[in-house]
C-alpha cells in the first residue's frame, strides 16, 4: 500500500481550492526563473510549456492557468517536493493536499 492514503473527491470545489493554494506559482516562476528557463522549470513542475512571447509573469501565467484539473494533484506533488516554499506557501499546499487528517485528500494522488 502506498503512504498515501485516498478518499473519493467531493468534486470540483476541491481542485478549486488546490488551484487556488497553487495560485501563487506564476509570480514565484516570474521571479526565480529566466525566459530561456522558464518553460524547463514549468515542465518540473508538470506545467504546460510556456508561450514564447510575453513577459515572464505573462508565460508563466498561461502555463499554470492551462494545467488541467487532473493533472493539478501532481503539480502539487513536484511543488512540495522542491522543498522551497515559504511556510505560507506549504502550509496552503499542504492544507489542500493533505487536509486536517493528514491523509491525501485526492484519489489517485501521488500514488508510489
């Protein structure tokens, strides 16, 4: 069995919520990452590759707000994984994923 642990999804208020915990993720790339590398830092992410015109924060953007809703558990997963949030950050990510339980909220999540 893996570590995490699943319960069905009450629909899509709760990946409403994880795309909000995630809403900061286009700035905190803007900031951190170069044009030339910015799509590779979207694609650890599990991000869509980036437009190639626009400014960073713009690129960004478009790549976090084209992340489909099944593909945001593991969005979640590589941000958490980087080990670099500020605690806001975490706690919000770690609030959507893990609940107040602390067991995955999201089936099919992270699955090892």
């Amino acid at each position: 069995m893996s570590v995490w642990h699943h319960r069905p999804m009450a629909g899509s208020t709760d990946l409403t919520t994880l795309r909000k915990a995630l809403d900061f993720l286009p700035r905190r790339l803007s900031e951190s990452a170069t044009h030339a590398k910015l799509a590779a830092d979207c694609d650890a992410l599990g991000l869509p590759t980036p437009p190639s015109e626009g400014t960073k924060y713009r690129r960004a953007l478009a790549s976090f707000v084209a992340v489909p809703d099944s593909a945001l558990v593991e969005v979640a997963r590589r941000v958490m994984a980087t080990g670099s949030l500020p605690v806001k950050e975490r706690i919000g990510v770690e609030d959507e994923l893990w609940g107040p339980e602390g067991i995955c909220l999201y089936s099919g999540a992270g699955a090892a």
